[in-house]
C-alpha cells in the first residue's frame, strides 16, 4: 500500500516552518496515542503514521532529501520510535514531549552542531564503448548549497541572530508538573525558538531564513574502465552542504549503459555474432570481424558448424580495477540462401546427389584437439 504524503498527514503546507510541524505532531499524537486509545488498531495507526512524518519533517537533511525524492529519499523503511510496537514505550522522552512538552538534554547541542550534509544520487547513462574504456562527463546536480548572502546564518548581513531572551541561549526550558506523587520536573523545547538558542528577527533574504538554497551545480564525473550496468560511484563531497560548518555529502552515481547494437558482455567478455554464408562454412574463408579496437581478420576453417565460437583473446573488456581485458568469443551462424534461381535449385540438387553420409558426418576433434580445448577454453 503507498504511502500518504508527509505534510497531507500532518495537514501541514510544504513550507511550514519547525514550530508549525512540530505543534501539528503534538496535536495528532495526543489524539491517537495508544494509551489514549487502548485497542484501537485504526487510531495506533494513525499513531504511527504521524509520528513517521514527524521523523522526517523536522530534520533538515531528511525533508530535504523528501522534498526532493519523495518516499523514496528517505531511509525510513518503517515507523521507528516505538520499533513498530506500540506496547513498547521505552523512549520515555518522547512520550514527556508529546504529553508534557518536554525532550532530551542534548537535542539542542545536535542541532546546532556542525552536521555533514545530505548525500544525494542521480543516474548516467553510458554507451557501451565508454563503460570498456572509461569516460569523462559532466552533469547537472540540483543541491542545497550554503546561502553565499547570509553565509549560512539565515540572517540578513549587517544583522545577527539574538540570543533568545526566555531559554538564554539553551534552546530548553525547565517546566515543573505536579503529580499525586509530587512535582515532576522535565525539561521542554523552548518554544520562543523552537529549541535553537537564537532568534532570528531579521530573516535573510535570499535563504529566507535557512541558511541554504538550491542550486544547480555542475560536477566531473571520471568513469573508470571496465564498469558495467548498474555500477556506482561515490563522487566524495558533491553532495549537499553542511549545517551549521558541516562538512558536505557525496554524490553518489548509478550507471546505466546502453546497449550496443553488435556486442552483448558477460563479465569482461564481449560476445559477437558473425553471419557466414554456406559457402564460407563449407570452403573455409577468411573474413574481417568488428572489436571494440577495430575490425580484425578470423580464420574460419573449412567445414565449420553453425554455431561455434572462436576466441579473441584480450579484445573484451578491460578488468575494473586490475589487469588485462576479458576476450571476445565469435559465435558463427550459417545463413541459409532463399529466394533461389531454378538454376541454382538445380545445382544444389545435383551437389546434394554427390554427398554422402561421411560428407554430413560432424568433424570430431581427436586427442590432442580435446586437450588444447581444455586448456585454452
């Protein structure tokens, strides 16, 4: 079953800020939380729904990453939190945050410390020739990129954030509950500024506010010999950049190659299929076949059967990452002749008179044949 969209579940817009997805989350986990709702499967659902929409909208780098990819961008395959077990309520922190307000002591200090970037992934398609032999290519990435206006503060230059007045710059507050067994103290995301420290009065222009902006970006992508369908490379620090003095993400590449119109591979082998006619596989003949370096001459011996294969040692594809080439394997195929002449149909006629069953016989390879077969392939 597909996934609803994260801000239709927590009936949020796509530019909502923190505050506004963390007060949406709060209401809905009141709402359905398990306790509140003793079994109740649909309200546990919508539990765990919302607090998966939770999880990634109120971290920068993973709504970003859905922003960008949807579903598919983020790395939550199931609810987390509760481990998909609603009965298992051993994060005692976040069910204070969802009755009481309150959070962990460190939740602040993570995120105002420096944190790598997003890492991002795109697709290259390749021709055949350029996953043998390598190549290089630029291409276009769409990223978030440190706002060069504000320089990553999100506030307007000439101006910075102030230290908030309520938290003094802790981004926690302390609140006291009372309780049949007493006052119960717990520590709660300071709501003037939404747990940062800092308030933001005079937002940047460009960022508004952010601190980052999407750009487009072009990146050298080198592609080594020998990579086939399906290969990725990391290309290190071309990813999103970082927060807060972050380091950047990578960008990760996935290669699709096109298919070649004469050559399929298996491994580093190159495979080719070489039409020959009655004639050639009768009379023996030397013919000129295609390589990824250029037509070269094969001997076809007289006699030779449809279907068999002669090997071009070190024409295939270069080993990634090590020494040599694979080989090219000729595979021939008889073409039969149609569309003859009665005169042609006559000479066949007389010829296949003159055959015996010793002229259709199969040639077997002797000894020493099986034995250089074994240990040439």
């Amino acid at each position: 079953m597909s996934k609803r969209d994260y801000y239709e579940v927590l009936g949020v817009s796509q530019d909502a800020d923190p505050s506004e997805v963390k007060k949406a989350y709060r209401g809905l986990a009141r709402q359905y939380h398990p306790d509140v709702n003793p079994g109740d499967k649909e309200a546990e659902q919508r539990f765990k729904e919302a607090k998966e929409a939770y999880e990634v909208l109120s971290d920068a780098d993973k709504r970003a990453r859905y922003d960008q990819f949807g579903h598919a961008g983020t790395d939550n395959n199931g609810y987390g939190g509760f481990g998909g077990d609603a009965g298992d309520f051993s994060g005692f922190g976040d069910i204070f945050d969802i009755f009481f307000g309150g959070g962990s002591g460190d939740g602040r200090s993570r995120r105002n410390s420096p944190r790598q970037g997003a890492d991002l992934k795109t697709q290259m398609e390749i021709t055949f020739e350029e996953a043998a032999f390598g190549v290089e290519r630029e291409i276009v990435v769409p990223r978030l990129e440190t706002c060069q206006e504000c320089g990553g503060s999100g506030a307007e230059p000439g101006t910075k954030p102030e230290t908030c007045s309520m938290c003094k710059g802790s981004g926690q507050i302390r609140v006291g509950q009372k309780t049949p067994f007493g006052v119960f103290q717990t520590v709660k995301t300071c709501h003037n500024c939404s747990g940062e420290g800092k308030i933001n009065k005079n937002p940047c222009q460009q960022c508004r506010g952010q601190g980052r902006v999407r750009q487009e970006r072009k990146v050298k992508v080198g592609v080594p010999a020998g990579v086939d369908n399906g290969s990725r490379m990391r290309v290190s620090a071309a990813g999103e950049s970082g927060l807060n003095g972050g380091p950047p993400g990578d960008l990760y590449v996935f290669l699709k190659v096109k298919p070649h119109k004469d050559f399929s591979r298996e491994g580093n082998d190159v495979i080719y299929e070489q039409p020959i006619t009655f004639a050639q596989a009768t009379l023996g003949c030397d013919i000129e076949v295609p390589t990824l370096d250029g037509k070269v001459n094969l001997k076809i011996p007289e006699g030779t059967q449809t279907g068999t294969s002669f090997r071009l040692k070190g024409k295939g594809i270069p080993r990634l990452q090590g020494y040599g080439r694979g080989d090219q394997h000729v595979k021939v195929r008889l073409i039969t002749p149609n569309h003859l002449s009665d005169s042609q149909k006559e000479l066949l006629q007389q010829f296949d008179r003159t055959c015996t069953k010793k002229n259709h016989r199969a040639r077997e390879k002797g000894f020493f044949g099986k034995v250089k077969d074994a240990f040439m392939g």
